[in-house]
C-alpha cells in the first residue's frame, strides 16, 4: 500500500505529483526553452516564440491529459468548432501558442559526449518517475511482469480492419512493466527498443526468449531479496531463468508453453499431450529440487512451471457453467492473479493519451504519464481522500486537466 499518508484535502495534483514533482516540470520548462533557443539559432528566429513559463507546462501537460478522458482524433480538436471541440479550457492559452510548445518541447534537449541509449530525450524523465514510484507504494509480495494493453483509440479500432490495426501497432519500442497483483499499481517500467545496435539492441540478442529473459532481468532487478512471486507469461516462462531468479530471493510461477517459452533442460515427456484421453482437472507432476513441472488438463493441456508453491497443495478453479474444476494451488493462484490484470487492463487501458506524436521518446513520455496518473489515481482510491469525494478514474482525470490548468483552486477548503 501507499507509504505515505496524505490529507483528507488532497487534490488530484497532489497525487499526481508524487510521481511528477515541479522540479522535474521546471526541468521541462527549462529544457524546451534550450531547445527553442537552439533550434532558432540554427534554422532561424521565430518572432511567435517566446519563453515558456512553468504555468504554461503545466497547462501543456493538462490538454494532452484532457485527450486521455475525452478521446480524439487530435489535441487540437479542443480548439476546433466541431465535435470533439472543448469550449471550457480551449481559453487558457491560444491553439498556435500551444503548437509552439509541442514543437520545441523537450525533457533533455542536447545529447552528452558520453550518450549512447536510444531514449537518451526521456531517460531522467523515466528514472524520477521510478524513484516516485519506489517511495509512494510498497507493493504485494505477488506481483506479475507483462506488457499493459494499451487502448490506442477505441473508436478506430472498433472500425478499422485487421491490416489497418497492424499498420497501427508497429510502434518502435515494446513497454513492459512489474505490476503489484493486488492493487494494480504498476511497480516498474521496462522500455525496449526494437531497433538497437547496442548490447541490448534486438540485433544483439538472437531469439525471443533471450530477449524476454532481459527484460524480466531488468525489471526484476530492484526486487532481489524480498520474497517476491513474480507471475509470467509463456515468453518470459524458463526454467533457466526462474532459477536464477530464486538465487536473488525472488520466486516465480509462469505458464508454459512449447512454442512461445524457453523449454531448455525440461522433460520432454511432460512437454508433449498424453496418448490416453485425461478428464478435467487430472494434472501430472515432476519435480526437481524447488522447482515443479505440472501439467494440468482442463479443455487442453496447460504447463505451469514454478517454485513458489507446493505441487501437493490443492487448489479449484471455479467456473460459471462446470462449477469447481481441482487443480493444484499454483494453477489457482496463477489464474487468479491474471484475471486481476485483465480488470485493471478493461479498466484503465482506456485512459491512455491518445495523442499520437511521430518520435519514439515522445511516444513513451505520454505513454508514462498515463501509467503515472493511473498510479496516482490507485494511490487516491487507497487514501482516506476517497472516502470524501470518491471520483471515479474519469473525474480523477477531469479534476487534474482544470488543476494543471488553473481552473481549480488546489488550497484545502476551509
């Protein structure tokens, strides 16, 4: 749960800036301010520009958030007379005042000597949105590691055909994070970018599952020594992996699968569906050490490797229409513990910025805010804050646009 207690008073921005403090906003300030001086020295003055003040990045920041409650086609179509058009804030500053500041916007505008990482623009971005993460929540002892669907724009994909929506998904970079199952807070952000010609880079690395084993290196690697269980999906699910995982303290349970997954050093007998027809909820076990190999039948085989649960513990898994189906614990606590990230991906995917911009680190900078205001809004729901004004994630998100815009005194009421 959170760490700290916060006032009965405490506003939507007061939440959001645990994660995204005014010195990190100044920094924004004064990062695009280089970037327009730069810019103007090379390819000459813009008469229209002027300095932006921390008011005007914050107000910035408040119509980009605004299209994550009320999806459109574009932010500028607050100032547009048509449909998606929002009269309410479109005052607080000028359409061309506002395009301005996107195109000189900036978290790091000049790259060091020593840079070598792709997202060099938004790495001190990503690394204070962790340490706000890390000092807000303690997170569950059950965590699981995946990549969040992120809902680009319900309208269009509901329309588009399936061509289209691949075209549409080719983004450069895959984001992956470490979610506390309980609550939903997601713990760590994980950025990999597909095209890399560093160690890390895709070239690098010669399958998936290498590549998979990274990434869960790399989110795991502040959670060595607490007694984590970590859940995983078939491309991060390996027996190598999951042992190396249990030397640092962090025990893992994962589905498997003899397509998607890493199967070095497992029994193939257990890899490949018994001749003899199996009744529902029948499992076989092998074991080594910790470690339990079960393969479970319900309507298929499903293959579970883990080392946080006991093969003998018995569990159910309860449906609708057959009723409880037995299955050991650790199928129980998986499934359990996925259908809990499937509510929180029906309910907060829709509230990510549907601003679409062309560069990658601009992508993963509105892609971050978004996961920091879910946060903040998780965090608000948990807070005694809640119980005197319960707004839901939409009004959570309504009241942060008129905060950062100004049009909402943030002082305690008296």
């Amino acid at each position: 749960g959170p760490t700290r207690k916060m006032p009965l008073t405490a506003s939507a921005m007061d939440f959001f800036q645990l994660f995204v403090p005014d010195n990190v906003l100044k920094n924004m300030v004064v990062q695009t301010n280089m970037y327009a001086k730069k810019y103007q020295e090379r390819f000459g003055k813009d008469d229209a520009w002027i300095d932006v003040t921390l008011t005007e990045m914050k107000a910035f920041l408040g119509y980009m958030i605004s299209t994550s409650i009320h999806h459109c086609e574009s932010v500028l179509s607050i100032w547009s007379s048509g449909f998606y058009s929002n009269k309410s804030i479109a005052l607080i500053m000028t359409q061309l005042r506002f395009e301005k500041i996107l195109k000189y916007f900036h978290i790091v505008a000049f790259r060091s000597s020593q840079t070598t990482h792709g997202l060099y623009k938004i790495q001190p971005f990503l690394d204070s949105l962790q340490n706000g993460f890390d000092s807000a929540f303690k997170p569950s002892q059950a965590q699981v590691l995946h990549e969040p669907l992120i809902d680009e724009d319900p309208v269009f994909i509901a329309t588009c055909t399936e061509r289209e929506l691949r075209k549409r998904k080719k983004r450069k970079f895959s984001l992956w994070v470490r979610q506390c199952s309980s609550t939903g807070f997601i713990c760590q952000i994980y950025v990999h970018l597909k095209e890399g010609s560093g160690a890390d880079g895709l070239d690098a690395l010669k399958n998936k599952p290498q590549l998979h084993s990274m990434v869960a290196k790399s989110l795991c690697q502040n959670a060595s020594g607490k007694n984590y269980i970590i859940f995983t999906g078939p491309s991060i699910t390996s027996l190598n992996l999951f042992e190396e995982f249990e030397k640092q303290g962090i025990y893992c349970c994962g589905l498997l699968s003899a397509r998607k997954s890493d199967c070095t050093g497992l029994p193939p007998s257990m890899l490949n569906n018994p001749e003899t027809p199996q009744s529902r909820g029948q499992y076989r076990i092998r074991m080594k050490g910790n470690m339990s190999l079960i393969c479970w039948y319900n309507k298929g085989h499903f293959r579970f490797l883990t080392n946080a649960y006991s093969p003998v513990q018995q569990g159910v898994i309860i449906k609708r229409k057959s009723g409880e189906i037995p299955c050991p614990l650790a199928v129980e606590a998986f499934a359990a513990h996925l259908s809990y990230i499937c509510k929180y991906d029906d309910k907060y995917s829709k509230y990510f910025i549907s601003h679409k911009p062309n560069k990658t680190w601009q992508q993963v900078f509105w892609f971050a805010i978004s996961i920091a205001i879910n946060n903040a809004y998780i965090l608000y729901k948990m807070s005694e804050a809640y119980h005197v004004t319960r707004y839901s994630r939409a009004q959570f998100g309504e009241r942060l646009v008129k905060e950062l815009l100004g049009l909402e005194d943030t002082s305690p009421s008296h």
